[in-house]
C-alpha cells in the first residue's frame, strides 16, 4: 500500500531486508579534501579510476539526477574475535575476513534490489540508484555523515556494534528524508594501527596510501609485483586485516549478518601447495562466488608464488619453477623472484 516514504519507513526496510546498520544523510556534495590529498599525494597507485570519476565521487546528483538523500547500509561479515584463528598455519597464506565467505557483492546485490522493491511498494515514483562497491561513490564518508560509524584512522569505517567487520552500501534516493546525525569520531587517543601496519602505508591518521597496501598489491594490483614490495607481504595472500586486527573496536569479532558471509574454514587460509598446482579451469570451479575471484587466476598463482618465495622452504622449488614459463607476465616475474630467494 503506497504511502510516505520518511527515514523511519527506509530503516524498517533495510531492517527486514537484513543490513545490519542503516542510517540518512542529506545528498550534498562532500568535501573534496580527503579525495584531492590522497590523489595529489598519488596514493591510488594503478586504480585511476578513482580520479577518472571526481566529481561523480563528491556529488551524488551527478550520479542520480535530482538525488536529495543518501541511505548509508552496512552489513556485518564474519570475523573471529581475537586471539582465536590468529595466524595462518604453516604451508598457508591468510585470507581477509571480508572473503572468507561468498562473494559480499552478490550478497549486497540481493539485499540492495529487495531495498529498492521496499521502497517501490512505498513510494512507487521514488527514483533509487542502489550499488555497494562498483559505483564512484564514497562509501565510507556517506557512512559516517549518515551516523552509522566514524571513518578510523585506519582508514576503515568502524561502527560500535560490529567494529569495522563491516561492508558498505548506499542507496541514492531523490526523496528527502530527515538525515542523522554525523557519527562522531571515537578514536580518541589510540593510535595503534599506525605502527601495526607492516608496509607504512598509513602515514598520516585517516591516509592509506595504496602504493604500500597489502591489499592493494594482493587484490587489484594487476600484472607484476615490485620486488621490493614482494618480500613485505607478510602471510597474506589475498587482502589484510593488521590495521584492523589490532584495533580495540574489533576485540570481540562480529557475527555474519548473512549466512551466506560466514567464514569457511577452507577460505580463511590457502595452501601454497595447492595454489602452485591450481589450473586455470580448476581455479574458476573453486574460487567462482567468492570475492577471491577479483584477484583472478593469474594474481592469485603469483601471490602463491610469493608466499613461497617469502617462506624459503626449497621443496617448492619445482612446483615454482613449472611457472617460470606461464603466458602471465605477473606471474612469470614471480616465480622468477621465488627462485632466486630459493636458490
Ligand atoms: C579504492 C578502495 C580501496 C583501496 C584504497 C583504500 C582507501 N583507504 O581508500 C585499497 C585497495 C587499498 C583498499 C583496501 C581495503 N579495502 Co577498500 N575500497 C576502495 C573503494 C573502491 C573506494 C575507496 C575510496 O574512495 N578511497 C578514496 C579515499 C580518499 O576515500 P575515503 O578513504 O573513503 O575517504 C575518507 C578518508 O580518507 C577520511 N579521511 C581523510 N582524512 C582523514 C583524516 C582523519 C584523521 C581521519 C580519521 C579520516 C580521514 O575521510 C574521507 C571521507 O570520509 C571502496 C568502495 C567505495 N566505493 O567506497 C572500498 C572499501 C573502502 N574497501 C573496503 C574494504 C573492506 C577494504 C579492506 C579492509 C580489504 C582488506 N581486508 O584487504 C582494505 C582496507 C585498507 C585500509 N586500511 O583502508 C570496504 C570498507 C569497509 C570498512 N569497514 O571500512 C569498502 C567500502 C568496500 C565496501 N563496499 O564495503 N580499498
Ligand atoms: S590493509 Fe594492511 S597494508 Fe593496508 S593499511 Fe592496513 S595494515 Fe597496512
Ligand atoms: S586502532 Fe585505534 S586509532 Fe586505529 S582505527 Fe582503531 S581505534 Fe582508531
């Protein structure tokens, strides 16, 4: 039954929809600070895209003409608390806990259209522009003007309930709603995912500079990996969590708020082994439905290849050196590199 489409009627949505935090903020332009400091510092390394679309990221109207809120959605993934899990085992590289599941896009993308057709029955005339991740859309900082957490200075989005276990969503809404209040910061005094970071690469508070991310070169980087960055990247093999783990927020871990996000168990660290003798066809059978499929086949071979390289144990020499031919040039590079630290 159509009615009026206010913020208590989008929340009473999201909720049954099952987001775990859902909050409005009104839709005018950000600050450009933050965007210009990162990209005059280059700290977006290869993703251009993230300057190709500037005034898209800072104005949501360019993006849905008329757009007067923004509907800030944040769903809790599964991630042990502390102390439990820590730690891959040995002849493994970890996981992030944001892909220990099933792909988080395809879970969003459900919830995101079930969103839209909620607000439909409501107010069928609303236009809803709704995406997590793939559009020019500052998540985190609408996350925080709509109060559903404070951009940390890991540079992650951190909520109280779910600490930054957390993956974002927003829905462009050209209805105005009564916005929330901006979350205020709670970092208080800490500071210890500065230090905690093994590459450097938050320099200043609230600054990750993608060129010295783990994630970045594990996740998106594509094609080779420096060599003075391969023997930094620690026991990950896709993504990393030690700005997070160390953080007080994420003391307790967080339950999934979909199932389909649970941590499993054989995701969570991958056998090197395992990853040297993958084939292309293999790889797409195991690895189709997780967010591990974004690094593809190739970057994951050569974040195998370097976590054998990193390891120094020789018995992997054979299995690095049948890549030593491999039609990717990432992962040519990489094995390269493996041999010589296993010489
Ligand atoms: C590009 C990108 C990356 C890049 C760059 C990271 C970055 N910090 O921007 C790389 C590949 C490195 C990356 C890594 C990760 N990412 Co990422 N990434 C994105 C993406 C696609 C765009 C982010 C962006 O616009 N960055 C540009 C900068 C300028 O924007 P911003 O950081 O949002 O800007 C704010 C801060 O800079 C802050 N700020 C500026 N100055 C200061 C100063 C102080 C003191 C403080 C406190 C804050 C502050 O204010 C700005 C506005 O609020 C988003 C999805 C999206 N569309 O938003 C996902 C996203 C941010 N990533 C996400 C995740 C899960 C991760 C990882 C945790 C994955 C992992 N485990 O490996 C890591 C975390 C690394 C880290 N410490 O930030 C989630 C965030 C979840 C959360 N709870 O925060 C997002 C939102 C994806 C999603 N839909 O859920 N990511
Ligand atoms: S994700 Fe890892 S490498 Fe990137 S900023 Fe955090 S601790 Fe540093
Ligand atoms: S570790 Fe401390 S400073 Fe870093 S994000 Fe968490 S609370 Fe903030």
């Amino acid at each position: 039954m159509p009615g009026l489409l206010d913020t208590a009627a989008v929340k009473a949505i999201a909720r049954r929809v099952g987001f775990s935090k859902c909050g409005v903020a009104r839709a005018e332009p950000l600050d450009p600070a933050p965007l210009d400091r990162m990209l005059a510092l280059g700290g977006e390394a290869d993703m251009a895209w993230l300057g190709a679309h500037r005034a898209e990221r800072l104005d949501p109207a360019r993006l849905l003409p008329g757009a007067r809120s923004v509907v800030a959605l944040a769903l809790a993934y599964g991630a042990p608390a502390r102390g439990r899990g820590d730690g891959p085992p040995p002849g493994t590289g970890e996981v992030a806990r944001y892909a220990r599941g099933r792909d988080y896009h395809a879970v969003m993308r459900r919830k995101l259209k079930e969103l839209a057709a909620g607000i439909a029955e409501v107010d069928p005339g609303a236009r809803v522009l709704a995406t997590a991740d793939v559009a020019p859309v500052m998540e985190k900082a609408w996350a925080q003007r709509a109060g559903i957490g404070w951009v940390g200075k890991n540079g992650c989005l951190i909520t109280i309930e779910h600490g930054s276990w957390v993956v974002l969503a927003t829905a462009l809404v050209d209805r105005d709603l009564e916005p929330d209040a901006p979350h205020p910061m709670r970092c208080g005094t800490c500071e210890a995912c500065l230090p905690a970071c093994p590459t450097g690469a938050i320099p200043a508070p609230g600054l990750v500079d993608a060129r010295r991310c783990i994630s970045f070169w594990t996740i998106e980087r594509r094609g080779p990996i420096p060599k003075d960055v391969a023997g930094e990247l620690g026991s990950w093999m896709f993504g990393c969590d030690d700005c997070q783990t160390v953080c007080p927020w994420n003391r307790r871990g967080a339950e999934a708020a979909d199932p389909g996000l649970a941590p499993r168990p054989e995701q969570a660290a991958l056998g090197i082994d395992d990853l040297l003798a993958l084939g292309e066809e293999e790889y797409g059978r195991r690895f189709h439905g997780t967010a591990l499929a974004r690094a593809r086949y190739d970057g994951l071979v050569r974040n195998a290849l370097l976590a054998a390289g990193r390891s120094g144990d020789r018995r992997y020499r054979a299995a690095v050196e049948a890549h030593l031919g491999s039609p990717h040039e990432g992962v040519r590079e990489a094995a390269r590199w493996a041999m010589g630290r296993l010489a």
